[in-house]
C-alpha cells in the first residue's frame, strides 16, 4: 500500500548536486530506481545526482511505499544567444520528411521543395559511417537548423562582459561577520524587460569556517528553486566556485516570465556548522540590463517546504559573504519559440543548398549516376546553387544561394522591432 505520508524535498537539481529528502513515517529506508542518474543514502535520504535523466527515489516502510520523480539537468547550452535545451525542441518539427512517414508542424515537407530532396538519392550519398538513413536525416535537419539560427542572430550578442554584481568601497574597514538571525540572505537581481538572460559565470564566497551547503536560485513568481548549487568554502579567504553557465536568468523564459530573482542561502545552514559570512563596505552595480541589491528575507515554510517571505525583502550593503561575476547578454530563446513559423521556408531552402552540394560532391560515383541517370547533368547542379544564366530562351533564375540570402534577410526583418501605431490612433 501506498504511504498517505508525503516525500518533501527539492526533486529538480543540477548534475553533481546534493540534496536531503524527508519523510514524516519513521523507521523507512530510501532507494533509488536508477542509480546511474542519481543515489540516495538509504538511512538518511541524502540524494547525489549523477547524470541527466529522471528516476523514482522510493520511501519504504515495512510492506508500504511512497515515491517521487527526481529530474537531473545539465548545465545550460547556450549558443549565439539562445538555449539549444529549449529552441531546438520547438524547430525540429517545423519541416520533416515525408517518405519518413512524418507529419510536420507546418505541414510542409523537404521532398515539397525540389525533386533533389529524394531519400534514395540521399541514402545513396551519406557517409557509410554506421548511421543509418534516418539517423543521417536526423543530424542533417539539426545542422540545417543551427546554420539558419546562426545566419539570422549573427550580431554580437553579449551587452555586458564578464563582472563583478559589487566592488569593494575605498574605506578601510577590516571586514566583519556578519550575525546569523535565521534569514534567507543573497543577491537580488531585477531584470530589464526584453529579450535579456544574465549567465552567472561564478560566486565568490567569503566565510570565516570551511563549511559545505546549498545556494539556491528562486523566481518570486514560483515558489520551488530554480536551481541548487552545492559550495564548499575556505576558512577565512575568498572561495571561488566556477559555474560554467550552469545557472542563467532571463527575463522571458518558457518556466519563468518577468519576475525578480533571488541568489543566496539559508543562514540556518552555515550556523549549524558554526561558520559566519564575512562582509565588507561595497558599493553596487547598476547596470543594463539588471538592477542589484544585497537583501535579507525572514524564512517560512511553503507547501511543506523551507522557504522566505516574498512580500519583507530587506535591502542594505552587506554582500553577506557573496558576490557574483555575470555576464549579460542578448537572449533570442523565447522570441524563437514565438515565431518559430518564420524559419520554415528557409529551412526547406538550406535543406535543399546541403543535398545539391552532397550529390555535386559524390556526382561521379556509379549509385548517384544509377540512380539520376542522364536527366541531372554536373552543370545542372552548379545552376542550381548559383542560379540560371539568361538568354533568348530562358529566363534569369534565382540559384539557392540567392534564395536563401534573401529569405535570410526576410527572416532577420520578421525579427525587428517595427513602430506600430494603435489601432484608432494616428
């Protein structure tokens, strides 16, 4: 039977995290149904992630259970300015095969583009790798995709390079402890409206013990952590904890709209390990397209869980600790994902651009002329990439290549910001 006890706990954590997992029913033991994505300490309910994934962590008591899903996520692909995780998913079914036996979002095919586009010409082409035909297709469509991203967001994309959130006040003071009262304290981060992410790029951490526990990243709008970073601190110097763009915020995501962000810890945590953060006078970066504060909040419990009270956030100039290095940036993610129907034909043009290349390439080998026969000369493919000169007979054509610049260009456009006027004003 089924356990009427709840498992309370974050279940949602980055790889090589650790976190410890509750029940109210004593005398279980904890396991896991794969301990190749996570393990958890049977005793104790201490959870260690291992790789990307999901899995069940069961709670046992006698002849009764309870289980939760726990998912494990890697570090954040950032790319030219969007998230691969998130953009790639809302492309990839744009456009597809139909001899695949696929139904396409858009309900457009790549056969529907040029006669070119034939998976047994293909198929006849690919490299003999070991892949077979829809795996080749598969990788095909994803390069396809990421050169078109990369053509249409090919502007630099950073805003501000890599910096510290405080710098240090030209006032000698030695630093100071500060008092653990049972506060949830951090960085708070407001960020401007728009297509913006900040990375976080590291933490500097400044306490008085070596001491191991958790940061967590919240949105006010949601009351879970978006992430939980386990740190492990020096005594008594700077500890710097390399995040490798495991931790980002953006203003518009597909989880989190709008909102403030809180980066910090639970005092409780380092007090229990008899460890004080170490402050000093600073003064604070405002900067686009994020506004700073240090902050302190009082905790709570929210759905059985240790929390901090949205609506009493303190600001002052204790860096409690803590300070960030970020880097911000121009972020196409959700903007992509609103309009992924703009890219459609230029995916179909590209597509197309790539297997006239590959058969120009393998022209001369006896399965492209079996299977073209005499109906597709060599100069016939170049006219193809390069376009149809004009004579008396036939008339300029547009080659690939001129196609897909221009369809690059509309692309970029649809992407603009254009002034608007509503409707019954002038």
């Amino acid at each position: 039977m089924p356990l009427t006890t709840p498992i309370l706990g974050i279940t949602n954590l980055i790889v090589g995290s650790t976190t410890t997992l509750t029940n109210a029913t004593p005398a279980g033991t904890w396991s896991s149904s794969d301990t190749s994505i996570c393990t958890v300490v049977s005793s104790t309910g201490v959870v260690t992630t291992i790789s990307v994934g999901s899995c069940a962590i069961i709670y046992t008591v006698g002849g009764d259970s309870i289980s939760v899903t726990f998912t494990v996520s890697s570090a954040l692909p950032v790319t030219n300015g969007f998230n691969y995780n998130n953009v790639f998913p809302s492309l990839q079914n744009r456009v597809l095969w139909k001899s695949q036996g696929a139904i396409s979002d858009s309900q457009r095919y790549y056969e529907d583009f040029h006669a070119l586009n034939n998976t047994q010409i293909l198929d006849a082409v690919r490299p003999q790798n070991g892949d077979t035909l829809t795996q080749y297709l598969a990788n095909k469509q994803r390069s396809v995709i990421m050169e078109c991203l990369n053509a249409v967001y090919n502007a630099p994309q950073v805003i501000d390079s890599a910096r510290l959130c405080f710098y240090r006040a030209d006032v000698m003071l030695y630093p100071q402890p500060v008092n653990n009262v049972g506060a949830f304290v951090g960085i708070k981060m407001l960020m401007s409206r728009g297509d913006y992410s900040v990375i976080y790029n590291s933490v500097e951490l400044y306490f008085n013990n070596a001491i191991t526990f958790n940061l967590y990243l919240y949105n006010d709008f949601t009351t879970p952590p978006i992430a939980v970073i386990p740190v492990t601190t020096l005594a008594n110097q700077q500890t710097i904890i390399p995040l490798n763009q495991t931790v980002i915020s953006a203003y518009l995501t597909t989880a989190n709209k709008g909102g403030i962000i809180y980066f910090g810890y639970f005092q409780d945590d380092i007090a229990a390990q008899g460890a004080q953060a170490i402050y000093y006078p600073i003064n604070m970066q405002m900067y686009h397209p994020i506004k700073l504060w240090s902050y302190s909040a009082p905790t709570n419990i929210v759905d059985g869980q240790r929390n901090f009270v949205r609506n009493n956030i303190g600001s002052n100039n204790l860096t409690y600790g803590m300070n960030l290095e970020v880097s911000t940036y121009v972020d196409a993610t959700n903007n992509i994902i609103q309009n992924n129907f703009l890219f459609d034909e230029l995916f179909g043009l590209k597509m197309t651009q790539k297997n006239v290349q590959d058969i120009i390439f393998d022209y001369r080998s006896n399965n492209i002329q079996r299977i073209l026969g005499a109906k597709v000369e060599l100069s016939q493919l170049y006219a193809e990439l390069n376009g149809f000169k004009a004579d008396d007979e036939i008339p300029y054509i547009m080659g690939l290549k001129d196609q897909i610049s221009r369809e690059i260009k509309r692309v970029k456009e649809g992407f603009q910001k254009h002034e608007t006027s509503l409707v019954g004003y002038q």
